[in-house]
C-alpha cells in the first residue's frame, strides 16, 4: 500500500465499532474484568490489551498503530507531548554512568534536559557538529549508548547525514534517537538506520494548533518493550480527546503537508531574491547547503523555514516588520493550518560544539494555508516597515 493510502487505513477496525468509520473516543480509567482470572491473565502481558486506562485503550492503540505507519514500520506509544516523548526515549536507553552524544542544532529543551536533569542523574553529554557524518565515530566511547539525531535541526536547518551516523553509532554499541518532527512522513527513520524515532505530533500530525501529544516509534518489538516499560513506569498517559485528535489530524496529513510544502517553498525563493536576506534556510532550496542529503533521504518537505538577515538591522525595525504582519502571527509551535513567525536570535539560540554567528537578526516561518498571494504580499508588507526602520 502507498503512504497515502496507508493514512486512510491504519488503526482503523470499523467492523469492531458498528461500522463507524472512525474509531471511538473511549474515556476510561477503569476497565472491568470478567473474573478474576481473566484479570490475571492481563497481567500475564502488561502492555498487550485493554486493563487499565493509563496503559492504553482502544483508542490509544489505534493511535498508535497509525503513526508506526506514518514513521514506515515499528511499533508505536503514544505519550503527552513532542517534549515527553525526548526525555521519556532518553530516560528509557540511558543510566547513571552512560554518554550521550547530542547534535548541536538540538531543540533548545532537549538540550536543557540533558543539562540538568542527565547531568544531574550522571548521564554525560557530547554535543556535536550537525555536519559530523561518518566522523561521529570519533567521539564514541565505550559507554556511549545513544547518538541522538534531528535532522534538519531546530531553527538553523541543518541537514544530518542520518545513515552514515547511524552505521558508526552501532558498530560501537549505541542506539540512534531520531526527533522526526520536521520529516513527519517524508523521511523514513527504519530505512535509514535509526532505532528510535519520535514526534512532537503537536505540530503537523495534529496539524490544528488545538492539541500537545508526542510518540514514540520504535524499529522492532523488543526495542519498544524495553521503552514502553519505561514510560509505563513514569506513568505517562494520553487524553482521548488527544488522541482522537491526533487521528483525525493524520487522516489528511498528506494532502496538508504537500500544501505547506509548496507554498514554502514559492516563499522562501522569492524570499531569497530579496536584498534584506541574507540566507534562507530550508533544505528544498538548490542553494542551502544541505540539499543534497535532502534530496537523497527525504520524499518531500512541511512548511517550516528559517531566514537570516543580511545585515544588523536595529531590533526596533525588525519587531515592526514582526508586529505588523496580517497572516505571519506571532506564536511558538508550527504545522498548524495558520502561518506563523518567531524571532529567533540571540539567545534562542545555543551552541557549544559549533559556531552559528549569522550576519543579522534571524527569524522562523511557519507556511500556513492561506492563499499563497495573500502571503507574498505580506512579506513584502513587512520589508516596507524593516525599510522605514
Ligand atoms: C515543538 C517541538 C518539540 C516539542 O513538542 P511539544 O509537543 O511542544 O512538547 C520537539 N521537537 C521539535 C523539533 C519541535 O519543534
């Protein structure tokens, strides 16, 4: 079955809920048992079947029975938020006396949970170059059990070699954590080495702006044993209202995406035309350094993008650009229907193992659904008050 196809099937059963083509939204803590044995008979298998609310109902496995189809195979577990399923994957391979090797162009709060709550517990962070490939090898030890991916990274864009990473990271004994947000459905973790691939589905599996929800996909069943067992033990557990959001959102995730896509992309080349740029940064782009891995691992794009600015324009020109936008709002979070910018210089952005030094003031898009005039026209809009400023 094609990936299209595959969205409008997984996780659905309408022969078991009267026909109705979606599956229901249970609200349920307790799960009675016929009898006594039957209850012993669960617990026999904790994590396989109805028992109790917090380890999943039938609404939460057909979740996740969608999203391993959306990550191209595996086994999946649904958890609170794009941020709960990082430290619950991290907290599930990694203790006291472990290395942990983090790309440098990680989501700022991955980052500070490896800082303080790894540290804390003696778990060792490596920051490294984004651009490191083969050459991870390098920093591997013998106790270095999870080389951690994001690719392209947060706010700076930067294309990981994913494969070869991953070839390094298990000759010498390291599981690959893979935050897949950005690629969604255009990049398939399993096929290019990685273990463990996670989604803030937050962002464009929800795709609506109206719900948190993560998960966590993991390459094979004794993988996702040893993870689930871990997040069980934290108690994570998901809403249904979540959940059935997250499932509607995925029925039309192909469609929306390939609309963000292609309206980022008119954006961000008429963007990078513009005299007030310095640099657009978004893979699809021939220009942006990592195309090539793009085009070789990935079958498409979303919506999101950044851009720097060519030179330092004062900060009161650039909040005017910022304020004044009718569609680009300001707001954190991406892949809902609705366009959206953040600044994202100065602080926002920290590194230790590289340098990111842009010529000027640096900025996030978020290509939402509107009309793609209605966009180019604000944009424009917004260089006028830059100009003026
Ligand atoms: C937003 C985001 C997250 C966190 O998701 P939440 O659902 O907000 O916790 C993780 N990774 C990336 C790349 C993100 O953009």
């Amino acid at each position: 079955m094609k990936k299209d196809s595959r969205l409008v099937h997984a996780g659905r059963a309408s022969d078991r809920y009267h026909g109705a083509v979606n599956v229901p939204v249970y609200h349920a803590s307790t799960i009675l048992h016929p009898s006594v044995a039957a209850m012993e008979e669960g617990g026999k298998t904790p994590f396989d079947g109805v028992r109790y609310g917090r380890f999943g109902t039938p609404t939460t496995f057909a979740f996740e029975d969608a999203i391993a189809a959306v990550e191209g195979g595996g086994k999946a577990i649904a958890v609170p938020s794009g941020l709960a399923a990082i430290t619950a994957s991290l907290m599930a391979l990694l203790k006291s006396g472990d290395h942990l090797l983090m790309v440098d162009s990680a989501y700022f709060p991955t980052r500070k949970f490896c800082d303080s709550v790894l540290a804390g517990l003696g778990i060792a962070t490596t920051y490294y170059d984004p651009a490191i490939g083969a050459g991870i090898a390098a920093l591997m030890r013998p106790e270095t059990k999870v080389v951690f991916v994001e690719s392209p990274g947060s706010l700076t864009f930067e294309m990981q070699d994913i494969p070869a990473i991953a070839a390094a990271a298990h000759r010498g004994g390291a599981r690959v954590v893979l935050d897949n947000t950005w690629g969604v459905l255009n990049f398939q973790p399993f096929a290019h080495g990685v273990d463990v691939s996670l989604q803030a589905c937050t962002k464009y599996v929800v795709g609506h702006a109206d719900a948190m929800l993560g998960a966590i996909t993991c390459c094979d069943a004794a993988l996702w044993l040893e993870v689930k067992a871990s997040v069980a033990a934290f108690g994570h557990s998901v809403g249904a209202e979540e959940l059935f959001l997250g499932l509607r959102g995925l029925r039309t995730l192909a469609v929306r995406l390939r609309h963000h896509a292609a309206t980022a992309l008119t954006l961000a080349q008429w963007l990078e035309q513009r005299p007030e740029v310095g640099r657009v940064l978004y893979p699809p782009l021939p220009a942006d350094p990592g195309h090539a891995l793009w085009r070789r691992d990935f079958s498409g794009a979303c919506g999101l993008f950044g851009v720097v600015l060519a030179r330092p324009y004062a900060k009161a020109a650039v909040d005017a650009m910022l304020d004044g936008y009718r569609h680009f709002n300001l707001g954190f979070s991406w892949g809902g229907y609705e366009s959206l910018v953040i600044p994202t210089g100065g602080h926002s952005i920290v590194r230790t193992a590289t340098a990111w030094d842009p010529p000027g003031p640096s900025l996030r898009f978020h290509a939402g659904l509107e009309d793609v005039d209605d966009l180019l026209a604000d944009l424009d809009d917004g260089f006028r008050r830059l100009g003026a400023g």
